[in-house]
C-alpha cells in the first residue's frame, strides 16, 4: 500500500518510499501435520518491516505469533513444515537459503531472543562462553575482543558483577538473569532483524524498562528492524511504530500503533483493547473475550473469530476479506470502514461473499510454491537445520 502522509516540513512524502523493506513476508504458511490432521498454525501471513521500524505482532496464545517468528528463522521442526510463501531479508529469500548459509545468516543479520531461555541456553557452557561463541563466528573478533563485548553487553542488559556472571552456567542464574543474557547475545552482533519474542515476560519493571531502552538505542544507533512478540500491549505502545494482530493463523488488522489503540476496527483487536484495565476506571468487573481460541483441527468456515464475536452475522459464514480501510490500516472483517454492516448485507448468500471479497480483497491470490523441498541446495524449509 502506498499513501500521502505528511512530512516534518509539512509536504506530503509517499510513506514506505524512505526506507527500504528489511524483513518481507508474503503468504507465509505454516502447517504441522498430525495424526488427527492438519494444523494451519500459520496460514497466509504477510507484512513487511522497514529499517529502524518496530513492528508489534499481538494475540492471544495458540494465533500463530511464535510459529510466524521461528519460520522466519527456519527452525521450525518436524512435523512442522513451511509449505507455501516466501520470506526475504534485504532482497535474500530466507526460504531458498542452502542450512549452511542460513546458519551464517542467523545470529548475524538476523537474530532471536527466544520466549523461554532455559531451553534455548546451551547448559553446558558458560554464558559468557555463548556471546563470545556469536561474536567470534559472526564478527570474527579474536576471544579476547570478543570476551570483552560480551561483558560489556552483559552490563549494558542490566546484569550485576558481569565478569563473574560471564564465567556462571545457564542454571546458576535465575529465569530474569538467563532473558538477559539471551537479550545480550542477541543484540551483540548488531543484526539487521532483531526478533524478540516476549522479551521482557520473566523481568521486572525496572529491568523491563532498561532493556526497551536499550532496543531502542540499537535500534536508532544501527536503523535495526524489529519484530516484537508480545502480550504486554503496554509495551506495544512503548516501543512499536505498527502494529498486527494475529488469530487462528492469520492478520486480522493492522496500522500504526496510534491508530490501532485509538480506531480498532476489528471485533478481536477491541476485545484485547477492552480487555486492558485504565488508570483511574472503576469497574465491578474488567471485560473479556468470551469463549477460547478455536481448536486448531476444527477450524470455523469464515471467519475465525464469528464464536466469539458480539457482531457476527450471518455473512460471517464467508472467509472476509483483507480489506484497506484508510492510509494503511487494514482489516480483515466484513464490517464497513465506519463499523457499520457490510453492503452486501448481514446476510448476504455465500455466492454473493466470495464475489464482493475477490473484488475487495488487497490479498494477492497464494499460488502452490514452485520450489522444491528435497533439493540440499535450497535446505529443507522445515527444519532446525
């Protein structure tokens, strides 16, 4: 999409001209094959990350958030396989990457701080040992310029004493210390992509605010992208320029962050908005999202959310379109920009959906991928590899 938007100066600049795409993803798709089917835990996702933007990805557990992060990554394990789209890195298509160059490509030009760090630490090694294993593979410092960045991150992430904590195991440190090191490690390298996935869950909030400080410094010093993971919508509104809310799989909204907490059109994203107790509102009870993500394996024809949603209607039934709103604020929902019914009607014959959301739709059409899986010299999409 491309829209006016004012510049400093007051002239209208075309947004998205002035910094070229990091990270791009389009029709992205995910699936786990099981003994009792098929889960489409990531199914035809698409969106970009310019340089210096951080970009909030939010949802509920079980909406693809993660398993979107980890195809990016290519470490998605089987049963897991990446079965369609594409992912590029500053015009590199990560999917087509051979292991061997996609292990070069991670923990340089792109790195992850991983949800649980205790699974994601190497315990047999120090932790110091780890930053200095990064640095010294993807920098080619020497061990003793490495050694000493890695003790200046350590501090920089708010870690007490960091010489001796350098020379401590995973399991010597507590759950806040090991995220900070995992953040440590993986801002060391100075990468292109930064992916945190829930970075800031097991710290403090003197801590937590230290670390989004320091994403942000990175982030302005190195024009790093980011892509955050995360629950906390305090945080989103902290740290990210746009916003996408993700469910059963797929986009269902995005914007910039102002207009996301400010214009929500989606049902979904104004239940998690609803959801957030406000400073100085007095309520007998906070509001909920009734019901529970649906299971996986028993999917809803049409919309994913219509269970849960107060406004479904009958139309429902019909996949909605993604559909542009205003600027670049997208939607996925048959209601009308303003929130009204949709046009065609609330109830609106199956027939008559599918022809509306072709001609409405901003989605490309998601073609099989021509590319192989067995060839070693593309890598196998699907693994840790």
């Amino acid at each position: 999409m491309t829209t006016q938007t004012p510049a400093p100066d007051g002239q209208p600049t075309v947004a998205g001209a002035e910094k070229a795409n990091v990270l791009e993803i389009r029709g992205l798709r995910t699936h786990f094959a099981t003994l009792d089917g098929t889960v489409k835990a990531v199914d035809g996702v698409s969106f970009e990350i310019k340089r210096g933007q951080t970009l909030g990805v939010v949802g509920e557990s079980g909406c693809g958030k993660s398993v979107t992060a980890m195809s990016v990554m290519r470490l998605i394990e089987r049963p897991g396989e990446i079965v369609a789209g594409s992912a590029t890195l500053s015009g590199t298509d990560l999917l087509a990457l051979s292991n061997k160059d996609m292990e070069r490509t991670r923990g340089d030009r792109m790195s992850m701080i991983f949800q649980e760090p205790m699974t994601s630490l190497n315990p047999v090694y120090t932790c110091g040992d780890q930053i200095v294993e990064a640095l010294t593979l993807h920098m080619g410092m020497s061990r003793g310029a490495a050694r000493k960045r890695a003790i200046e991150m350590l501090a920089k992430v708010g870690i007490p004493e960091p010489e001796q904590r350098a020379k401590q195991y995973p399991h010597e440190l507590s759950g806040g210390m090991r995220q900070r090191v995992m953040i440590a490690m993986a801002l060391s390298t100075e990468p292109e992509l930064l992916i945190a996935d829930e970075p800031t869950t097991a710290l403090d909030v003197t801590i937590q605010a230290q670390i989004l400080e320091l994403m942000k410094a990175l982030r302005e010093q190195n024009e790093m992208a980011i892509m955050l993971i995360t629950h906390d919508l305090g945080v989103v509104a902290e740290m990210a320029d746009e916003v996408v809310v993700m469910y059963g799989g797929k986009v269902v909204e995005r914007a910039d962050a102002l207009t996301i907490y400010e214009q929500p059109h989606h049902p979904y994203t104004q239940g998690l908005l609803a959801s957030i107790p406000k400073l100085g509102e007095k309520r007998k009870r906070l509001e909920v999202i009734k019901g529970v993500v649906p299971n996986p394996l028993n999917l809803p024809a049409g919309c994913m959310f219509k269970r849960r949603c107060s406004l479904a209607m009958p139309v429902c039934d019909s996949m909605p379109p993604m559909r542009q709103l205003e600027g670049e604020h997208i939607s996925r929902c048959w209601l009308e920009p303003d929130g009204s019914e949709p046009a065609i009607g609330a109830d609106a014959t199956p027939e008559q959906a599918a022809r509306v959301a072709e001609e409405i739709s901003i989605e490309p059409v998601i073609l099989p991928d021509p590319r192989g899986k067995d060839d070693d010299n593309k890598g196998d999409r699907g693994s840790a590899a």
